[in-house]
C-alpha cells in the first residue's frame, strides 16, 4: 500500500520532478561555469609568464628619457687600470733601436722607387732646373725622405749653375740666424753697407746684392721647410723676401700633413718679378711648384737629434729616464714657445729673477764675442753671485726663498745647474742660445 501510495504521488507531480531536475542541472551548470572560472584564472597567469613581452604598461615602471640617460651613463665612474705598459717596459736606448732597426733590415726586402733610377732622376732634374729658370720655386713633397735625393739635385745641377747653401732645418738648434750667416759666405755679400746686425737688415742685404745685373744665381736648398723653426712669421716674412728674388732659387721639401697651411693662396702663387730689380720691398712670396718625390727611405738622419724609441712619448719613469734628468741639458733642450709658457705660468718674482739671470748671462756672451758657442755652461752664473744680485734687487731675501723661486724653472728645464769643475760651487744658466733668450727677454719685459 505504502508502495503504490509513493509510486501514486510521483506519477502526479511529474512537473515538481522535472523542476528539481532543472534545478539540480542549473546548480549544477552554475558550479561547473565557477569552477572553471576559478580554474581559467590561474592557466591565464601562467601562459602570461610563459610569454616574452607583456603589452600591456605596468604602473611600477619608470621610462628614462634621453636626457637622464646621458646623466645617468655620465656619472658612473670610469674603470682604468693602473698596469699601464709604459711602466713595465723600458723605452729602448738609442743602440737598442740601432741593432733592432739592422736586425729588422736584414730581413726585409728593400722598396726602391723609379724616381731614384739614374735614368729617370735625370729628367726629374732637367725639369726641376728649367722650372728654377722660370721663375719658380720647387716644393717636394711625398712620403719618405728626401734629404739624399736632393742633395744629390744640388750637387749634380745646382752647383754647375751658381752658389750652393744646403739647409737642414729639422736640427733642433736651427734658427733663421744661421741661414743669412751660411749666405753671408758667398764672395761679395759681405761687402754691402749693413747698417744694423738684425736679421731683417741681413735678408735685405742680401736680396740687393743678388738683385744687382751682374751677379750670379743662389740656390737655397731646404730640408724641412716646415720644421719648428721656420713656422714663425718672422722666418715666413725672410724666407719670402728671399724667393722673391729672380737670381735665388729655393728647392725645399715637407714632411708635415698641414704644411700647405704655413702659405695663403697668394704667397704661394705670387710670381717673382721679370729681370733683376734692386728694389728689397716688392711684394714677396713663394711662387711654389708642389711636386710629388716620394722615396720611401727611411728618416735616420732627420730623427738623429730626437729620441726614437717607440714608447718614450708614454714612459712614466723608470730607472733609465731618472737617470737622464741628472744630465745637464744643452742649448737645443728649449725652445722660445716652452719659455714663453713657462714664464707665463710662474710668479712676477720668479719673472724677475729670470730677468736677472738671463740679461746677465747675454751680457757674458757679448763680452766673449761668442754668438753661436754651443756650451753655454761657460757663460752661468755662480750661485752665490745670484743670491747677491737677487738680495739687492729685493727678489729674494734668503736662501730658501730663492731656491723656492728656482724650483720651478727646474722642474721645467729652463733653467739649469750644475757643480762648477773648479770647486767653486753651484753655477747657473738658461739653455739658450743668444737670440731665443734676447727674444724671450724682450717678449717677458713687454708684457710686464
């Protein structure tokens, strides 16, 4: 009875049945549709880290700009070593350099140029002296040195045609000085009218010597026209002077890769004058012939009076180079441009005293009569006798001022000292030559 009674209720209420049927599948769908809503959310984070880039902007991160990029590369600090290779190698002395340079040779094959073939060196001088009879002046220029070759041009042709003054102007004690003296030598210079020794009165003379109808030619053959000490104004404005001159010929080369910038475009083509004149203030200028003479020798010669080792220009020291300083320097260690910039720097007593020393040392030279002597340790200055000319022009009252005061020019060369070979204490000098320190002296009393 029980059983047909239930089975009875569940026949009449099928739509209660269906309801909770739908309601248990809509529950049930409900659950299912979160959990995988619970479940997607993690497989999302983890696809999202397994990619490379994510577009879309996070708020933790800051984007430099350019601007603070530069500041923030800029102000971090930068690594150097201190294991510098200067300081672990010694550079190599003159002999060391000599017997690597002949060991190399003996197993290079030597480079020997057409132009330095008999035959055809003498068409390049066949042109060369048509080109001096033009009226021209020969500027070589091309790698390696030309020092053999033209030496050789003045020689063979230039000394068949008049008088000969070969010029090395590399030397690092070359002034323009020496150049009027050499021409000076020619029979006749000499006996022009000189109304002052001053090399501006010199070139003058001897332009209007060569000026004259019945003179012969001369040829200046230069070797570096563009070393240091043919770059001034003063050396230009002679040397021009001279090139302008009919019966003078100049046949110079270069070395240097801005030497075309020593002339404007008008000294360098300015024509001399048709016919010998005596008139020593025309226009000047160079009427330059650039042509190509490279040799591919090597510059042993040129590079005879500097040091060659191939580090020296970064040598920190070193027992080798210490030793060096203990060696008094000559004349040709300064130059006027190094004392100009050393005397700038210093005091206006240490300007004094080098005043002092340097007029007393051109007054020894005067009275020796001796302009080109090379040792100018016989022309210093005792120290004792400095001390007493300083105390009494109130440069220096004591001892330690006064070594103060001389501490510096030391230091840099420009002045030097050494022990007297009689005993007779500490002496003094400038290793100058007469004319740079007058010139130094003179530029140092302008400017105070």
């Amino acid at each position: 009875m029980r059983r047909s009674a239930l089975m009875a209720s569940n026949e009449d209420s099928p739509s209660s049945n269906e309801d909770i049927e739908e309601g248990d599948i809509s529950a049930s769908d409900d659950s299912d549709s979160d959990d995988q809503e619970i479940d997607a959310t993690p497989i999302r984070h983890k696809k999202r880290a397994k990619g490379t880039h994510d577009s879309r902007p996070s708020s933790n991160t800051i984007v430099e700009t350019s601007f603070d990029a530069y500041f923030t590369y800029n102000s971090s600090r930068a690594q150097t070593s201190t294991n510098v290779f200067s300081k672990l190698v010694l550079s190599l002395t003159p002999e060391e350099y000599s017997e690597a340079i002949r060991s190399a040779a003996c197993s290079m094959k030597s480079v020997k140029p057409a132009i330095l073939a008999d035959e055809y060196r003498t068409k390049v001088f066949s042109r060369y002296m048509s080109e001096l009879n033009e009226g021209f002046n020969i500027l070589c220029y091309g790698f390696g040195s030309k020092r053999e070759i033209l030496n050789k041009f003045a020689t063979e042709c230039c000394a068949k045609a008049g008088h000969v003054v070969v010029v090395n102007a590399f030397q690092p004690n070359f002034v323009i000085k020496d150049l009027f003296t050499s021409i000076e030598n020619v029979p006749g210079v000499l006996d022009q009218e000189l109304t002052s020794t001053a090399i501006e009165k010199q070139a003058r003379r001897i332009y209007d010597f060569f000026a004259g109808p019945s003179q012969g030619h001369l040829y200046l053959i230069i070797h570096n026209i563009d070393a240091a000490p043919l770059r001034n104004p003063k050396a230009e404005a002679h040397l021009s002077l001279l090139a302008h001159n009919p019966r003078i010929h100049i046949i110079a080369s270069i070395d240097h890769i801005n030497a075309p910038l020593l002339w404007s475009s008008s000294e360098s083509s300015s024509r001399k004058p048709h016919g010998p004149t005596a008139d020593s203030t025309t226009s000047r200028g160079f009427a330059w012939l650039w042509h190509d003479l490279t040799t591919l020798a090597s510059y042993d010669f040129e590079l005879a009076f500097a040091d060659r080792s191939s580090i020296s220009g970064a040598h920190g020291g070193g027992v080798r180079r210490k030793n060096d300083v203990l060696v008094p320097q000559n004349a040709t260690a300064m130059s006027e441009t190094a004392a100009r910039h050393i005397l700038a720097s210093v005091t206006q007593k240490a300007q004094k005293l080098f005043l002092l020393l340097g007029n007393k040392q051109i007054e020894s030279i005067e009275e020796a009569g001796d302009d080109r002597a090379s040792d100018l340790q016989q022309f210093a200055m005792a120290y004792d006798t400095l001390f007493n000319n300083a105390r009494d022009n109130f440069i220096a009252t004591n001892d330690t001022a006064l070594r103060s005061l001389l501490g510096e020019f030391r230091d840099h060369g420009l002045i030097v000292s050494a022990q007297a070979g009689s005993g007779s204490g500490e002496v003094l000098w400038i290793p100058l030559r007469r004319e740079r320190l007058t010139s130094v002296l003179q530029t140092l009393q302008i400017d105070k």
